[in-house]
C-alpha cells in the first residue's frame, strides 16, 4: 500500500528567499529613515560659523594670460580695391599719418572723376552767374547816373525856358517841349530806381542762393578728394604695425581689416575665462 509523503511548508529555498525579501525591506526602510532627519551631525572642530551678508564673491582662479598692448586701433580701408603699392612691413614701428600701402579702384576712381568734374562744372556756371548779376547791377548804377545827368539837363532848360516865356521870348511850343523833357525824366528816374530796388531785392536772395550752392559744391568737392586720397592707406595712430600682410594685386573689402596698429603706451593682461565662472 503507498505511503502518502507529505510536502514541507518552510523548505531551505523558501526560507533564503523569505530572509532576502525581509533584509531588502529593511534596508529600504532604513534609507526611509534616514531622508526624513532634519540634522546632520558633523565635528565641530570641522566647521567654520560667520554672518551670512550681501557682497562680492571673491576667489582665487589660476588662468594662463598673455601681455597685450592697453590700446590697438584698426587699420581699414573706406573703400574696396586691389594692392598697388606697400610703403611699410609688418613689425615697423610708424607714425600717425604714415602711408602704408595704396589700393587701386578704377570703378571708385571713375566715379570720384565723374563727380569732380560736374561739380566743377556747377561751380563755374555759379561763378558765371554771380558775375552776371554783378554786370546787372553796374548797367542799373549807370543808368541812375545818366538819367540823373539828363534830369539835371532837363532841370535847367526848363526853368531857363519857364523864364523865358513869361517874357514872352520863346514860343510855348518850346516851353512845352522843355516841360516835357523834364517831367519824362523826372518819371524815368523814378522807373529806374524802383527797378534798382527790385534787382537789388532779387540779388540779394539770388547771391544768397549762389554761395549756398558753392558751399556744398565745395564741401562735395573736399569729399570726393579725400575719398581719393584714402586710396592711400595711413597709420591713424602712432605704434607698432601688426597683422599686417599685404602683397601686390591682393584685394580687400570696404572696411576689411588691413592690419592693426598697437599703441605701445601701456599694457594688459588677457586671458580667456569659463563663461559658467
């Protein structure tokens, strides 16, 4: 007859399992724990306590730094073009003023020439125009004088012939003829000094408007000769040349950094920082 083998409820494998899980949750229980302090204990002879205050933060950071000049200024050129000319090299110690290399632009130059030359033009043509209006006024001041001279003429004839026909010396068709010289001459002076002071009105606005013009045909002129003079390239400061290579046929930009003068008057430290410091 068989034997009925009854199982065990707690066998080896049950027991190493149950004691892991009950450590395991122990453990977790622990950690548990020890998030929930409020304090942390520590030596005391490890701590340092002082006043919390608003100031600057202060320390120490080791950087590699090289020595540059305090002050270096940009050489570049206002207007485009190639290299036709180096009067300097890179290292030379210049002066303010100094040229340093001339670029060649047959565009700009064509334009620059253009300009001057309708410029001059104008200039001319209001030169030509303030001698007219002064050629004007002297025609107007001769005019004054000569019909002043024939009223003065007339003046006397007519008082002469005035006198003469009360006697009854001359005919009234001559006392009338003298009468009326007189009064036409007394009525032109009038025309021709109301003329006078109208051209003189007019004149005036018009020299006004003349010098005006020549004054920024002048200003126009100086710039557009200054433009050809920055053709040539000088040293806007006096120091040591640097970053400076140029070679004969090179082009540069407008603007483009030709090389970079340093001012050989004081120094400084540069160095890069972490951005994050």
């Amino acid at each position: 007859m068989d034997k009925k083998i009854e199982k065990k409820k707690f066998t080896t494998k049950n027991i190493i399992i149950l004691g892991g899980a009950i450590a395991f949750i122990a453990v977790v229980i622990y950690g548990y724990t020890l998030s929930l302090k409020k304090t942390y204990s520590a030596d005391a002879d490890k701590l340092t306590i002082s006043k919390v205050e608003y100031g600057d933060f202060e320390d120490v950071v080791l950087l590699n730094a090289s020595v540059v000049p305090l002050t270096s200024v940009i050489v570049s050129s206002s207007e485009g073009g190639t290299v036709a000319q180096i009067f300097t090299e890179n290292g030379a110690t210049v002066v303010k003023g100094a040229p340093l290399l001339r670029i060649e632009n047959s565009n700009a130059m064509m334009g620059y020439t253009s300009q001057q030359t309708a410029a001059t033009e104008q200039i001319n043509q209001l030169r030509k125009s303030r001698l007219d209006l002064e050629q004007n006024q002297r025609i107007l001041n001769q005019d004054v004088l000569d019909v002043e001279n024939n009223l003065r003429t007339a003046t006397r004839q007519y008082r002469l012939d005035s006198a003469l026909f009360s006697k009854k010396v001359i005919t009234r068709m001559e006392f009338n003829k003298s009468t009326q010289d007189y009064e036409y001459y007394q009525g032109k002076l009038k025309i021709v000094k109301q003329a006078i002071k109208q051209e003189n009105q007019s004149r005036k606005m018009q020299l006004s408007q003349i010098d005006q013009s020549m004054g920024q045909m002048n200003e126009s002129l100086e710039m557009i000769r200054k433009n050809i003079e920055n053709m040539t390239i000088k040293a806007p400061v006096s120091g040591k040349l640097s970053s400076y290579d140029p070679v004969i046929g090179k082009s540069y930009n407008s603007n483009e950094m030709i090389g970079k003068i340093d001012v050989m008057q004081g120094y400084k430290l540069q160095a890069g920082v972490d951005e994050y410091y």
